[in-house]
C-alpha cells in the first residue's frame, strides 16, 4: 500500500508544471513603443495587440479590423512614465514581442536619447533587432494604422520593413543594434527612417486609407541631431546602403522622359584622397540595370549613359544636401577618420570634415542587360 501511494504523490508532481501558467488572453503584449518629450516631461506610447485574434485572423478570413490599443504613460523620466503606465494596466504586460521603436524629433538629442537607450537596454525583455524610427506625426495615430486587406498591424510598415525596402529601395530601414553602433561611432552620420501617415496613395471602397510610409530620414552625427531632409533629397543613399537595393529610375534627355531603368545589386567603393589641409573623396559605383520602358528610340550607349548621368545627379543631389547641414550619409568621414585620425581631427577642428564645398569625384558605371525591349535600342 505505502508503494502504491509513493507512486501517486510521484506522479502528481509530474502533473503539476503548469499551474502558474498565463493564457495568451491573459497577457497584454505590446508590439510597438513610441517615446516623446514635451514641457520636460517624458511621455510613453505602447501599440498593444490582441494575439488570440491575430491567431484567429490568420486562420480564417477576417471582415473586421484587428483591434488595436494604444498606451501612453507621462513622467519627468522615463521610468516615472512607464510607472504611470503601469498604473492603469488591466493585466501583465509582456514586453517580449516588440519589434519597433518611434521616437519622436525631440526625443533625438544626447540627453533624452541616453535615457531610452538606458531603458531599453537594460530590459531583460525587449530586443536588440528591433527596428527604429523618428516621427514628426502623432504617435497615437502612427500606432493605429492598420495595413491592407484587414490584415493584423504587424504586417504593415512599422513591423515589417525590410520586404518592401527589398523590392523597391528608397531609404533603407535600420535596427536598433545598428543605430546604437553608429551612433556611438567617432565620425559616422547615422541615417533614421522617418515614419508618416500618408492618404494620397490607396483608397478603400472609394475612401481614403491612411497608410504608413518613410517620407525622409533624420541625420544624426557625433550624437547631434544635424537635421531632416525629405525622401527626395535622400535618394542617393540608396546606392551605398546595401547590395540588395533594387530600384527603378525614370531616364530624362532635355527635359523629356526616354526610358525607365531597374537597377540592382549595387556596388561601391570610398576613396579617400588626402590632402595636408583639406580631403577630398571618391566614389566608384558599379550596378547592374535591366530595361524596363522605352519612350523614345536612342541608342545602347546613349541609354547607358543617360542612366549614368541619372545616378550621378542623385548622388551629388543628396551629398550637396546633407553637406549644407554638415551631415555625411555616405560616411565619407567615417573612412577619412579611420585612414588618417589625425587630419580628420584637424578638419573638425575647422569644421572643415563635411561642407557644401567638399571636393566628390564620382565614377559611375551602369551595365545594361536587356529585358524585352532589346529590339528597340540601335546599337
């Protein structure tokens, strides 16, 4: 009998694992966090989504919006705005599923961003891989617009930025482990995504659908905020950034449009030409173009090098650009600081390292290969 109930008390501990579980619809995730400054004080947004719905809405079909909650917590300090926060929470919150931060242009400055670094690094919870972004919207409307089709917020924009940036390249996304090492990089000019809500593009059932998209980028340099620029000022960035850029060009001769090119698989080269008061710098770039549209009938070499010509305004657009507010996107310094230290600390001393004046020698290379309308270009 005595072995009989040693056998029952094992097995019940083996029973009992489970007991001081939480049900998903007993956990508030939260998705997204949003940081601002205003009137000194700090205020907390967190986008929080339903999983179990999420579940259910992959599974079958949905006709109704995910349900989409949003949080905002104030304090002197961030801490103090997440304790407010925390104040009015219905259940735990899980912290284990945020994939964005969005902080806003105020919140872009040594002090305010030492702080969020500081909460969010030493949370045992949020990740490293997150994606991030500036604003100059409302963080309660940016965390409340929902993709297409009623699907769940976590496909849209905010979420999942890398699959559109891989089709069709404008600036690239960047993930918090990166922004931090630049950031704290000597020389190096970081580039971050700036979310907006745009309506002119998609309608639903003849009514406007706001819809997320990276309308320009904040330039951060020596942790300063150097300034803004819009998206169209930012296009040649797109050649340096990665080798996965894919992106189309409208090619122009006189004013008139004559084809449209699809570039990818960029590749470049910075060289740094050393002076005993001055740098100069030059950038070699070497991408691949298929032929998407002819419009008028020009030859092999003159579409090649019209395309070259549409890169070259590009590049130079965007380094003229960002060199009128001393940033450096292309992170021309970042190479002249690790070559020669010493005359890149000169050249900060004259606030001579970027300038609207600094000397760029582009060579651009475009190899043209031929999709469907090779008929129509003469040799």
């Amino acid at each position: 009998m005595k072995r009989v109930w040693i056998l029952v008390c094992l097995t019940s501990l083996l029973l009992s694992g489970c007991w001081d579980n939480n049900e998903v619809q007993d956990i508030n995730y939260i998705t997204a966090l949003g940081v601002d400054y205003k009137d000194e004080k700090y205020i907390i947004y967190v986008q929080m989504l339903d999983f179990a719905t999420i579940a259910k809405q992959e599974s079958n079909k949905q006709t109704e919006k995910a349900p989409i909650w949003v949080g905002r917590g104030t304090g002197t300090t961030l801490t103090e705005a997440l304790v407010d926060l925390y104040t009015s929470s219905q259940q735990r919150v899980s912290w284990g599923h945020v994939t964005a931060l969005v902080l806003t242009e105020a919140v872009l400055k040594p002090k305010q961003l030492s702080q969020v670094f500081d909460l969010t690094n030493r949370s045992q919870e949020i990740r490293y891989t997150k994606w991030i972004y500036g604003t100059k919207d409302k963080m309660e409307d940016l965390f409340t617009v929902s993709p297409f089709f009623q699907l769940s917020p976590l496909h849209s924009l905010l979420h999942e930025p890398r699959e559109s940036y891989v089709q069709f390249s404008f600036i690239r996304p960047i993930q918090f482990v990166n922004f931090i090492r630049l950031y704290r990089e000597k020389a190096a000019t970081v580039l971050l995504p700036s979310l907006h809500i745009s309506t002119q593009n998609w309608s639903e059932n003849l009514k406007q659908h706001p819809i997320l998209e990276v309308n320009g980028g904040f330039l951060i340099k020596n942790k300063e905020l150097m300034g803004w620029l819009p998206r169209s000022d930012l296009l040649g960035t797109r050649w340096l950034a990665s080798n996965n850029t894919h992106a189309a060009v409208v090619v122009q001769a006189d004013g008139e449009a004559v084809g449209s090119i699809r570039l990818e698989k960029p590749q470049s080269t910075i060289e740094v030409i050393r002076k005993p008061n001055d740098a100069s710098y030059r950038i070699k770039l070497n991408v691949i173009g298929t032929v998407q549209n002819i419009y008028k009938q020009v030859g092999i070499k003159e579409m090649k090098r019209l395309t070259e010509d549409t890169l070259r305004k590009e590049l130079q657009n965007t380094f003229h650009k960002a060199a009128l507010i001393h940033a450096d996107p292309y992170e021309l310094c970042l190479q002249l600081y690790r070559t020669d230290p010493k005359l890149w600390k000169k050249l900060v001393e004259q606030k001579k390292e970027i300038y609207d004046e600094t000397p760029l020698e582009l060579d651009v290379n475009v190899n043209i290969r031929y999709w469907g309308q090779r008929k129509s270009l003469n040799r």
